[in-house]
C-alpha cells in the first residue's frame, strides 16, 4: 500500500522517511573500458562532475548509476535558521524540471514543514534565496534585487546543473552559493536533505 493510501487509513499523511531508491538521478561510476564524448563536459577521464551532468545518459555503460543519492555540498549555514528557515525561489530562465521537483518538498509525502522550513511570498522575510535555472544577462538583476533586500544573515542555494554550472552569465561572485544542490533535476529527497542541512539540523 503506498503513502496515500496508508495515510488515508491510519491518518497518517507523511512518511518517516521520504528517500526513494531512483535509478536516476544518482551519483556515476566508471563501468566499461571506453572513451565518452560528454556534451557539458561532465565526464573527463577517469573524473566525474556531478554539477556539469545533465544525466542524458550517452555515458552509458562507460559510466553507470549506483543508486546513491547526490550529495548537497554545504559552504555555510546559520544557526539561527534552526528554529525555523524561510526560502523564497527564485526562477532565473530553467526548463521546468527544477520547479517540479522543488515544489513536490512541500507535498504530504516530503513535508518540508514538518522541519521548518517555509516559503515566503517575498525576499525581504527569505533566510534563503533558491535560485533555479540558466542566469542570463537581465535576469541577473533581477536576481540581484532580490539578494539585496534579503535581511542579514543570508543563503543562496543553487539547485540543479543549470544554476551551479549553466548560467549563461554564471552567479556574481559576491552572491556565493552556500549550498550546492547537484542533479538535472534533483530529487525531492535530495533538496529537502540539502535544506535541512543548510538549517543546521541533522537527519
């Protein structure tokens, strides 16, 4: 019986543990003897850069997924955000996916809130900043006057490979992702671990 319909005979509307088994996305290792022609560059050598993969799977079976989760990298967090985190998205040019994905954290299988995390309808009440998608050249400012009024202190968290490596113009460099959320697009699970790591809590 699946989540729904368990929460819906005990009253019971969220899982204790909202981490999947996907195939895709997840962390690559090398397989088979071969040479791969990565078109982001994703795959050099022996190497693989989980924030450059788009996971268009031409790597295959050269580089094959383990079923292990990506892993958030964490640059900075406060404790202050421990007691409650308030996010505000931010979508700078992407496909979609990212949004799809990110929304899902706040439906009864993930409940993000059950942690404290909360959106905000605004960047002035945000502890952080989520920002999705390639940055081109105006969306830049818009990005910028949305880190701007942002109460101190303050996050930005990069989601998926376009905002961490596809940015047509690439993040200012004094506006540093603290939080680094690898995957085209993330899993749900994984950007809600990212959150809650990036809030000072443990799982």
């Amino acid at each position: 019986m699946n989540w729904f319909l368990r929460g819906l005979k005990g009253g019971i509307y969220t899982e204790k543990d909202y981490h999947t088994n996907d195939k895709w996305p997840s962390a690559l290792m090398r397989g088979e003897n071969g040479d791969v022609k990565c078109p982001t560059d994703a795959i050099k050598g022996e190497n693989w850069d989980a924030g450059k993969c788009v996971f268009c799977r031409l790597c295959e079976p050269v580089f094959y997924p383990t079923g292990k989760p990506l892993q958030a990298k964490i640059e900075g967090t406060e404790g202050t955000f421990k007691r409650s985190f308030f996010v505000y998205p931010i979508d700078t040019g992407s496909c979609g996916g990212c949004n799809l994905e990110f929304r899902l954290i706040s439906a009864p299988q993930y409940d993000m809130t059950r942690f404290g995390i909360f959106f905000v309808n605004t960047p002035k009440h945000a502890d952080a900043l989520i920002v999705m998608g390639n940055l081109s050249e105006k969306m830049s400012k818009v990005l910028r006057k949305a880190y701007d009024v942002m109460p101190e202190p303050k996050l930005v968290i990069l989601i998926g490979t376009c905002a961490i490596s596809g940015g047509v113009t690439g993040i200012p460099p004094d506006i540093k992702g603290n939080v680094i959320v690898p995957g085209c697009p993330p899993t749900p699970s994984s950007i809600l671990d990212a959150l809650i790591a990036a809030k000072g809590d443990k799982r």
